[in-house]
C-alpha cells in the first residue's frame, strides 16, 4: 500500500474534483480511497509519499504521439528549406523515418517515454514509422515502454509513399503486433492499426488494412493539410474522412488525428461513427497547416482529444497553447473553453476505451496513475478554478514524482527503473549516428 499526502488532490473527478489537505491511498496498480490526511492515520503501514503542500494529480494523457521523431531534436537537415506542409514531410519526416534501424527505434522510445515521465505523461497513443526496419518494430518500442512502465498504444503507420512491399510491411507490423496484443494481454499496452493519411494510401491498401485490422481501431492523420483534402476530392471524388469511411475506417476505437481541414459533413459522419479526434496545436501551429475548428466539433458533439504528435512530451505546454490558439484564431478572448475538456474529460475516453482500463482521474477503483507537481499555488485553489492553476501556473518540469499502475516510475525528479544519464549517453552517440547517416 501507498500513500499520497500533504497536497491539494485534483482528481478529474467530476463527483470529487479537489480535496483540500487530502490524500490518496494506492493499494496494488489501484486506488483504494480518497480523503483526507486523516487516512494516514486509517493506513499506519502504507508507504508515504509526501507533496509537501503541491498538487496530488492524474498523470496526463497524450492522445497523439511520434515517438521516433527525437532525434530529430537539434538535426541539421542538408538543404533543407520548406516552403508548404508537403516540403516539411518529404524533406524531414519521410527521410529520418527511411534511416531508423531497430536500435534507433528503441533508443528514441526510451528517451521519449523518458521525457514523458519527467513532464507527469504516463499515457501515450504512439503512430511509429521505420519504413527500413518495420518488421518488429512495435516491439522494440514497447521494450522501451515495458522498461520504463509506462503506458502506451502502439501503430505502425501504413504508407505507400515508399513502395508496395514495405506498405505489406507496415500491415504485417500492425497485424502481428495487434494480434500479439490479443493474445498475451500485456500490462499497460495496447495496439491500433497505424495509417499514414489517406494521400498516401492507395484504395488497395486501404482494402488490406481494413481486413487485416479485423476489429483493432485505426489511428490515421486526417486532412492535416490542405493538400490532404485537395488530393482526395481530385483523385477520388471525396474528402479524406468520406474516402476513409468508404473502407470501414471509422468506428469507435479509431482516431482521426488533426482533422483541420474537413468540412461540416465529415463532422458529421465521424459522430456518427463515434470517431475520436485528436487536436495537436503546436504541431498544426508549427507547420502552418492551419487550425482545426474545434468550436465546430464540439458543436457537433465530438469527442476531441489533445495530442502534442511528437511536438513535445510535456501536455501542461498543450493546454496552453491550445488555449491561445483558440483565443487568438477566433479573435475572441472568451475563446478556449474546450481545452480542459479536450485535456481531461476527452482524453480520459479515449484512453480509457483503448486500453480497457480506467485511468486518468483519481478515484476508487481506477489505475494508479499519478503525478505530484511541486506547485504551492499563491491563490485558492478551489473546485471552481484548478483549471486556471493548471493553465497559467503549471509546466511540465514542475513534476516531481510519477506513478503508474502504483509503480514509482520517479520520485523526486529521479527515475527508478533506468540510468538516466547513461541512457542519455547511449542516446547521443545513437543519434550522431543517424544524423550521419543522413
Ligand atoms: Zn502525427
């Protein structure tokens, strides 16, 4: 048994939501009870976790997630010079992905997933792409993840950009994985079946996907770019989510990630799907792809998620600039009202239907997944307002201490299973490496 005490408890529990001075009593991968610092008296033999006087919280959740990407982190790309979303794809993504050797790929999960323990993530939905070494790929990644004792979905995503034989790859990959998955229920993993997008996908391969997913959900990027739309509507006559639904895509385990540009129909379609969409502001900010009318989803009653698609590890840095994107596209600074929705309620159902289990709030019954945040709050914090201390007061680097499944994944800033710095040291020549090879 543990126990979490000396804090304020933001549970994201809508019955619940903040226990002043409270505490959160951990038995086994679950949580027992939630009270107050009376509990330490209820419970003498558990093991104290001390906030002392920061915040008692869920680990956060990121819904969209590039694990490969890291060692793109500082890579100085020889002619490199995009002017449009394409450029960026072709000129970065599409030849560091072609380069990753099993190595790479196992090196990059781990120092992500190390990042995401150090900023409070203990969830991520993660679309990989090694189109060279796609073959084992996805256990290499959860290798990773098992070691560090995080939670992870894995993809691969299937592409025809680089041929067919390396697409029947990609399906194999998500197959086998997904199958694997089935089979040996591993703790804390769960599979999608990974696409590219629908421009790089041939109406053949969309029909193999769709019959080797059998009734694993798909995570796909969906009308990122305008080109994405144009291509559709050019080649086959529909935008990209009407394309997709032509070949059973969408159903209530799948994730249409961006969706910035789709139209009112498509909305439409992917409610009735009962379709998740993942929102990802940096990543559409940083491209300069546009932004997605989250407005508009809400409207339409879809479930909207927050991802950060390899931008970053750190979801405290998403609520904010979802909320100023959202602020200043719709040029109203009343604007922004979705995001704690998109954060928590939303991404905890997403979550929770992939894996099949409860995870993202604090309460009886539910995993134990929990972050301290060395955050004294100066103002008071109360049911009504946690939200804005976590929008203006919070960042990633203030999380102190991580549990998942009611394991110490790292406490007081130290990681508990790995070696940061020789990971790090191993990380960096692996990198050097790659850049090399670029
Ligand atoms: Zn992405």
């Amino acid at each position: 048994m543990k126990i979490l005490y000396n804090g304020t408890v933001i549970t994201q529990d809508p019955a619940n939501p903040v226990i002043d001075r409270g505490a959160v009593v951990i038995d086994g991968d679950k949580i027992k009870e939630l009270g107050t610092e009376e509990l330490l008296a209820k419970y003498p033999g558990a093991q104290r976790l001390d906030a002392r006087g920061g915040l008692i919280m869920p680990g956060m959740l990121n819904t969209h997630m590039h694990m490969y990407s890291a060692f793109a982190r500082g890579m100085a790309i020889p002619n490199y010079n995009p002017r449009t979303f394409t450029d960026i794809l072709r000129g970065l993504w599409w030849r560091l992905d072609k380069l990753l050797t099993p190595q790479d790929n196992y090196y990059s999960a781990l120092v992500s997933g190390i990042e995401a323990i150090k900023n409070g993530t203990t969830t991520m939905l993660d679309h990989h792409a090694s189109p060279n070494s796609a073959a084992g790929s996805l256990d290499e990644l959860a290798e990773a993840i098992n070691q560090l004792g995080l939670r992870a979905s894995l993809s691969y995503e299937v592409s025809d950009r680089d041929g067919p034989a390396i697409a029947r790859a990609g399906i194999e990959e998500n197959r086998r994985f997904a199958r694997w998955c089935q089979q040996a229920k591993p703790e804390r993993l769960a599979a999608s079946f990974g696409l590219h997008a629908s421009f790089t996908l041939s109406d053949a391969t969309l029909e193999a996907c769709a019959e080797a997913a059998g009734d694993t959900g798909f995570h796909v990027h969906t009308a990122e770019g305008s080109s994405d739309r144009e291509y559709n509507l050019q080649e086959f006559g529909l935008p990209a989510v009407k394309r997709l639904d032509k070949f059973g895509i969408w159903n209530p385990r799948s994730l249409a990630i961006h969706c910035v540009h789709i139209d009112e129909e498509e909305m439409e379609l992917l409610h009735e799907r009962d379709v998740s969409v993942v929102h990802n502001p940096e990543s559409n900010m940083g491209n300069a792809v546009g932004r997605a009318d989250v407005a508009a989803m809400f409207n339409k009653g879809l479930r909207v998620g927050l991802g950060s698609d390899g931008y970053t590890t750190d979801m405290f840095e998403g609520l904010k600039v979802a909320n100023l994107l959202l602020k200043h596209g719709e040029g109203n600074p009343a604007a922004g009202s979705q995001v704690p929705a998109m954060a928590f309620a939303n991404n905890i159902d997403i979550v929770c239907r992939h894996f099949g289990v409860l995870t993202g709030r604090l309460a009886p019954g539910w995993q134990a997944d929990a972050i301290i945040v060395q955050y004294k709050p100066y103002s008071p914090l109360t049911a009504d307002n946690w939200w804005y201390h976590l929008l203006m007061g919070v960042s990633g680097g203030m999380v102190r201490t991580v549990l998942v499944d009611g394991n110490i994944l790292m406490e007081e800033r130290e990681l508990t299973a790995v070696d940061e710095e020789e990971v790090y040291a191993q990380a960096r020549l692996q990198a050097e490496s790659v850049w090399k090879r670029l």
